[in-house]
C-alpha cells in the first residue's frame, strides 16, 4: 500500500491540476444527484448521465452498504492494490 501514498501532500489549483477539476465536477453532481434524491426529484444533467455511464471500479455511484463496506480496512486494501473484493 505504500507504494500508491508515496509522493508528499502539496496544493494545486483545480486551474492546473486537471484531476481535481474531474473531482469537482464529479463531487458537484453527486451532490446534487443525492439532494435531488432526498427530494423525490431527478438530477437531469447530460455530464452526470455521462460521468455514470463510465466503467470504473470502485463503481462512480455508491449506495450506504458499499460505503460500510469499504469502511473496512481489508476491503480498501484489495481496491488500492488493484484486487476486487
């Protein structure tokens, strides 16, 4: 596991660091998909439509017993070596 945490924490700009810009983004419409949600609407959005369609594991949209599950330190271990669960 060291070896995905080896480089020191530093700061950029989502204005410069594109990876944080595709967290924003991605972090923004999950946001508004759960509030949606919580108030018996849909999040219609062409990005988030597109941004769920990816294949991507752990999967982009995750429900309450995928996060107690990854709450287990075992199972974040497998998903950060690369192994599924």
């Amino acid at each position: 596991m060291q070896t995905v945490f080896m480089e020191e924490p530093h700061s950029e700009t989502d204005e410069d660091f594109t990876p944080l810009q595709a967290a924003d983004l991605y972090a923004w419409h999950l946001h508004r998909d759960y509030v949606e949600t919580q108030l018996g609407r849909e999040h219609k959005d062409s990005v988030w439509d597109a941004l769920k369609g990816l294949r991507t594991y752990p999967p982009l949209v995750l429900n309450e017993n995928d996060l107690r599950s990854m709450a287990r330190w075992d199972y974040l271990e497998k998903i950060l070596s690369g192994t599924k669960p």
